[in-house]
C-alpha cells in the first residue's frame, strides 16, 4: 500500500515519509477497529465535496464520542495533502490508547493514494449480509468505522465465486449497498435506489448522483426495495467516491447490458465534479 501513497502522509498534521508512519500496537483503532475514516477524491488537486465528507467524518466521530481536531485544521491538511493531483485522499482517525477514554493520544493520519486500476464494469455477487444494519439503529449506525471488517469479507467471498464484489440484502430481504459502495438501478428510465432509512452508508456520490439525475430531468425513487426489483431492472450502476458511477454487468446470475441511462448519470455526474472544481 505504502507504494501507491502520493507524497508524504500528514500524521496529527506532521509531514512523514510512508514507510515511517505508524499506529501503536495499544491504539484501540487497530486493537478494536475502533475509530473512523473518509475517502475523497482529488480531481487535479480540488476535493469532492470535502465539506461533506468532513461532516460525516464529525458525525461518525460524534458516533464514537471521539473528539476531532477542528474543521477548519481537517480542511487545511486535506487541501495540503491534494496538492499532488489525482488520487484517492484518505483520512483515518484512530480511538487513542485508552479504550474507556477514546480520542486519547489518538492519531489522524492523511494522505494522498494513487487510484485504483478501475475497470469500466462491474460484476456483483448478491449476497445477505444479517450483520448489516439493514433499517435497525444501534450506537455506531450510520458511522463509517474502522471496523470494516464484514464488508470486507463479502468482497473475498464475492470474488472467491468469481465476481468482481458483493451486492448485500439484509435479512429482511431489502437490498442495502455494496461493500464500499451504494447501488442503484433504473426502470423505464427512472432511477430507484435504496433510502436512507435502511442505515446504508449516506454516501456522497449517491446523494451527488441524485442531484445530477434530478438536473438532467430524470424521476428518482427512493425507498426499500426487495430483491426482485433489483434484478428485474433495465440497468443496474454502482456509485462511489473512487468509481463513480459504474455500470453493473451482472447480480449473480442474471446479465444487465451496460445502459444508456447509466451513461447520461455518469456524464451529469462529472459536469457537477467539473463545477464543483471551478
Ligand atoms: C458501505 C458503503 N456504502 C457506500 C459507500 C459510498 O460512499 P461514498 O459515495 O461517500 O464514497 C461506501 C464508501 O466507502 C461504503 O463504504
């Protein structure tokens, strides 16, 4: 991973070269998991949103009862850190090294990685996933932790069958997300995506997607779904920070065709990118 990081890392703010930054064995963020994160993308130097991301960088904070530095200091390290251009900008905030007192002596760690080779569609195993949250609310619903471990094992499992990732539905059969991205699909030109409610991720790209279908005049729908509206869709497409908006070729066993709609949300989806830049 250390080879795919652009520049220095900002560790609390101070400039370390990758191979010596590091997290203590005794912070719960690697003994628990126990702490949050945030992936922006760096267009050519300007973050997507990084207002948004920082919010929920805060609210999966508050979550956590982690105290952060301020926005603005957030801000300034990850604009320092965009400047090296393209890229996948990650901010990790560890709980510290007191597991009754978290937000101790704790680390936040920023920097700049090189994206992903990206394929240009998407083949998704449909997998249950009964620890997702799936519409119940616990302490951490709705934050983006460091225990990411679930999502993590449905993208192996996912791939040890041969698709490229996982698509979740809960055990109420409602379909959910992806590992590290939201779905969407569309039906008679409509675009349907799971609501809110379900404790998916509030995914930025899905919320940017929303406004970029809404601009270029299209019905979005937005509720629970089961599992049949999925597969009966016209087109199915992935949304996140790293893909955008991606074209989904198959949900198990049933072929989508990448489709003109996925296209015209995806072009509508880079024209916000390219004003938010300006
Ligand atoms: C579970 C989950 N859902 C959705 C997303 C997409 O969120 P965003 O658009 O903010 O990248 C992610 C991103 O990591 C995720 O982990």
């Amino acid at each position: 991973m250390t080879s795919r990081t652009i520049g220095n890392v900002l560790m609390n703010g101070a400039s370390t070269d990758p191979l010596s930054a590091s997290v203590s064995i005794f912070d719960v963020g690697f003994q628990r998991g126990y702490g949050c994160f945030e992936a922006m993308r760096s267009y050519e130097g300007h973050v997507f949103r990084l207002d948004a991301h920082l919010a929920r960088l805060e609210r999966s904070a508050d979550h956590l009862r982690i105290q952060l530095v301020s926005r603005d200091l957030l801000s300034e390290w990850c604009t320092e850190v965009a400047t090296g251009g393209d890229g996948v900008l990650r901010v990790y905030v560890t709980g510290g090294m007191d597991a009754s007192a978290p937000g101790i002596d704790n680390l936040t760690a920023v920097y700049l990685e090189a994206l992903p080779d990206i394929s240009t569609t998407v083949r998704l195993d449909l997998l249950e996933a009964p620890w997702h949250a799936d519409g119940r609310v616990s302490e951490l619903t709705g934050a983006k932790t460091l225990s990411y471990g679930p999502n993590l094992a449905a993208t192996i499992e996912a791939k040890s069958k041969g698709f490229d990732d996982a698509v979740l539905f809960g055990s109420s059969g409602t379909v959910l997300e992806g590992p590290t991205f939201s779905i969407g699909w569309v039906v008679d030109g409509a675009v349907c995506t799971p609501g809110l409610d379900s404790q998916i991720l509030a995914s930025i790209t899905r919320e940017a997607t929303i406004e970029a279908a809404e601009e270029i005049g299209l019905t979005v729908s937005i509720d629970r779904y089961p599992i049949k509206a999925l597969l009966e869709a016209d087109e199915v497409f992935l949304m996140s920070t790293v893909r955008e908006v991606m074209p989904v070729t198959a949900v198990g066993s049933v072929e989508f065709l990448p489709g003109p709609v996925t296209v015209k949300l995806h072009s509508a989806f880079q024209r916000l990118v390219a004003r938010d830049a300006v």
